[in-house]
C-alpha cells in the first residue's frame, strides 16, 4: 500500500469516528426536532396535529402546560386587562367601593354632604336582619305572616329596616302591615289575586324583602345625605 493511500485511510476512519462522536453527544429528544429516523435509514417526519413530545426547552423558556404558563392561564381569566384581581372580597367593601366610584365620576358631587358612614351603618343592618334575624312564618289564606325577631344590633336592624322596607314594597301591589314586637317586628304580607299568594309563600321573608329595584339607588342617596339611614 502507497504512503498516500494508508494516511486517506486513517483519515477516513477519523472522520467517521468524529461524525459518530457528535452524534452520541446529541440530547435525546434532538430527534423529535427533525423527525425520527426509520430502520431503513429514512427520515420519519413527526405526526400532524401536535401529537409528538416537544423537544428541549430553551433556558428560562416555559411552556403553557408548564407551572408558569397555568398561572397566566388563570389569572387572565380571572383578571382584569392588568393582570390584577377585580373581586374586592367582602360585600359590604364592595358595596361602598361602588358607590365611592359613582360619587367621584359625577363632577356635581357636593362632598360636604356625602357620609359614607351612614351607608356602612344601614350595611351593617342588612347584614344583621339578612343572617342572624330570626323569621317564624305562618301562612294565611290571602298571604303570610312573619314574625321576625333578634336580639340586640339584630333587633334594633329589623326596627329601623322592615317598616321602611315595607312602603316600598307596597309599591308593588300587595298589602304590606307591620306591627312591633318587643325584640322585633311582624310583617304580614297580603294579595287579592291567588297567583301572587302562591308567590308570596312560595318566597318567605328574604324573598319578600328583596323584592323591587329601589335598594340599589336607595343606597346612593344614603350616602350622598339625601335621606337618612333606616
């Protein structure tokens, strides 16, 4: 064999060696990147429809599936545009917090006569007459009566709130009495017309004391010195 000949050989050999090196030293899921080799030798491309592993993630890249990418996930449901959370997390907070909002939109807000403390007051009562009030039903052949009845704030809440609740209510054409009782008040609550007697077992107390759309701006014109708690 010629000099020539044998260094071209020993060269060939090191490349191939060089070549199966690099290729040893590739990650596992290099493969993935450019498809699969067949056993014949042929390039397998990876399957349609996103079914294949990905590869390697970059430093510091986070995929959606990954903790990162749930965590964006949930806060842009839950978010607003900033990422920030919008639920204030107590009723009466946020009731305040609206109504605060309205009061600083309007250029004509005379601020001298805003209390906001009234509002929280009247708050404070519906929460006391809402959960902690005691409510004995009785049905009638034209309506209900109930007697509702707490102790202490409870009892002072359901004086000041269900006789003013209940010229509201009249409104919407049932005939509404109250009478006091010494730790509270009884509240019957009448209709000439059968349906709406139906309707008015059917909903007891806190379905009768929500009734009508007036609360809302009740709430409002508290706060704003219009009219004084109840």
């Amino acid at each position: 064999m010629s000099s020539w000949s044998w260094k071209a050989s020993l060269a060939g050999v090191a490349i191939v060696a060089a070549t199966a090196y690099a290729f040893a030293q590739m990650p596992s899921g290099h493969e993935g990147m450019h498809g699969q080799m067949s056993p014949g030798g042929q390039q397998m491309m990876p399957p349609q429809g996103g079914s294949s592993m990905p590869g390697p993630m970059m430093p510091g890249q986070q995929g959606m599936g990954g903790p990162m990418g749930q965590h964006t996930m949930m806060m842009g449901r839950q978010g607003g545009a900033a990422g920030q959370p919008t639920m204030p997390g107590q009723d009466a907070f946020g009731a305040i917090a609206e109504v605060v909002q309205i009061l600083e939109a309007d250029t004509t807000t005379d601020w001298s006569k805003v209390n906001i403390g009234t509002l929280r007051e009247h708050l404070i009562d519906m929460n006391e007459v809402t959960l902690r009030a005691a409510a004995t039903e009785r049905a009638l052949d034209n309506g209900v009566e109930i007697a509702v009845t707490g102790e202490g704030r409870t009892g002072e809440a359901i004086k000041r709130m269900l006789p003013a609740h209940a010229h509201e209510l009249s409104q919407i054409g049932w005939t509404i009495v109250t009478e006091d009782l010494p730790d509270g008040v009884k509240l019957v609550v009448t209709s000439t017309d059968a349906q709406q007697v139906i309707k008015l077992k059917a909903l007891g107390f806190m379905g009768i004391m929500v009734q009508g759309t007036h609360h809302q701006a009740h709430h409002l014109t508290m706060a704003t010195g219009e009219v004084a708690n109840h």
